[in-house]
C-alpha cells in the first residue's frame, strides 16, 4: 500500500511532525523524544482540528491518543 500522507511540522513540546493520509484515514505522528506511530480511522476532522489546535499536544492528548487505534512504525 502507498500512502499520500501529507506531513507537517508542529509548534509543539511533545509532537515534532504531523501526517494524514486522506484515503486510508490515517494519521502519522512523529513525537520529539522518538517514535512513530500511526494511528487507524481518523477521521479527517479529527485531523483538521488537530492542526488548528492551539496547543497541539493538548489536543492530541484529550482527543486522539487513548481513542484510535495505533501501531508503532519505529
């Protein structure tokens, strides 16, 4: 499978890039003290609002981390 992810840069403590792949609905997150995870079935207002947020660790934290489920890429 080849994804389109999308990835952005964040202001962000925890969070260094975000990235979205609108066909499979999944969202990629790189954490500045390492790791990769992707998260599965984000929708992609989820994935707006995450960007939009104005603390994106905050937003991450209250609406996605404990609510999709992930796999660790490394």
């Amino acid at each position: 499978m080849v994804m389109e992810m999308d990835v952005k840069p964040v202001r962000s403590r925890d969070l260094a890039l975000i990235g979205y792949d609108q066909a499979t609905w999944i969202l990629e997150v790189v954490f500045r003290a390492g790791g990769v995870y992707r998260y599965q079935g984000v929708p992609e207002s989820v994935y707006h609002a995450l960007m939009t947020a104005s603390s994106h660790g905050a937003h991450f934290q209250k609406h996605i981390k404990n609510q999709y489920a992930f796999t660790k890429v490394s």
